[in-house]
C-alpha cells in the first residue's frame, strides 16, 4: 500500500467514524440531533396510507370496517364438490386473516396516540428521542408489515 493510498484510507476512515458518531452516538450528540415531530396529524396519515393502499384511494375506515365484516360474512357453506370445499375454506381463511391484522392495524392506531399523548408531554431531550426511536418506530414497523401482509393476501386472492 503506497502511502498515498494509505492516507486516502485514513481520511475515508475518520470520515465513517465521524458520521456514525455524528449519526448514532444520541448521548454525546444530543444538542446536534433535532427532536422529530410526532402529532396526530402524523398518525391520520399512516392510517390513510394504510387503507388507502389496502382498498384504494376512496376508502375510509367506516367503509374497511363493512369490507371485513362483508367478507367474513359473505363466506357460506354449500356442497359442492372438493375443489370448491378447498376453495371456500381458503376464502374464509383469508378473510379471517384479513379481519385479525385489519384489528391489528387499528390496534397499532390506539398505540400510535397514547404513545404521542406520551411523546407530547416529555420535555427532556433523551427520553423524547428515547420513545421515539424504542416505542413509536417500532409501532409504525409493525402496522408496515401488517399492511405488506395484507397486501400479498389481497394479491393471491384475486
């Protein structure tokens, strides 16, 4: 390794660790990291993004309500011959799949208010960085992989 190789090295180095520290070490940095809002307003769009990317653009949640409800309620049992038995309980077990992360998702929605009701009220600098990144992230996390879920079902159903 020439040495100017070795110097090139050197500074691409430092540059890296002085971007992680800069980037991940919150506790001697936190005058320099700005403190992310969270409001309500934030939460409506996760909301909206999730119903409007599971049933389309012009759903509201009272109208995701009857589709659940719509599809656990439109399954009935006929006779029919085996295919159609398989088909029929792959539909209903869709549908109840559906019905559980559509629960979860709203469930993700209480969670997401009492967690800024929390976040809100906080004055100090760390803990505020501290639920945001350990509590809420985590939340929007789960209601984004609850949504990718529902989204492939709703893809192998058509």
């Amino acid at each position: 390794m020439t040495m100017n190789e070795f110097l090139h090295h050197l500074l691409d180095s430092n540059h890296y660790l002085y971007n992680s520290n800069l980037q991940r070490d919150i506790e001697n940095n936190i005058g320099e990291i700005e403190i992310p809002e969270f409001t309500m307003e934030h939460i409506n769009n996760i909301d909206k993004k999730y119903m409007r990317r599971a049933h389309g653009p012009a759903v509201d949640k009272a109208h995701a309500c009857k589709i659940y409800n719509y599809n656990i309620n439109d399954i009935e049992f006929q006779e029919q011959d085996k295919y159609s038995d398989d088909k029929i309980v792959k539909k209903m077990s869709d549908s109840f799949e559906l019905n559980e992360l559509y629960i979860e998702h709203v469930n993700n929605m209480v969670k997401l208010q009492d967690k800024m009701n929390e976040y809100i009220s906080i004055t100090e600098k760390t803990n505020k960085l501290q639920i945001y990144f350990q509590d809420i992230i985590p939340i929007i996390q789960n209601d984004e992989d609850n949504l990718k879920t529902v989204l492939n079902i709703l893809s192998n159903t058509n």
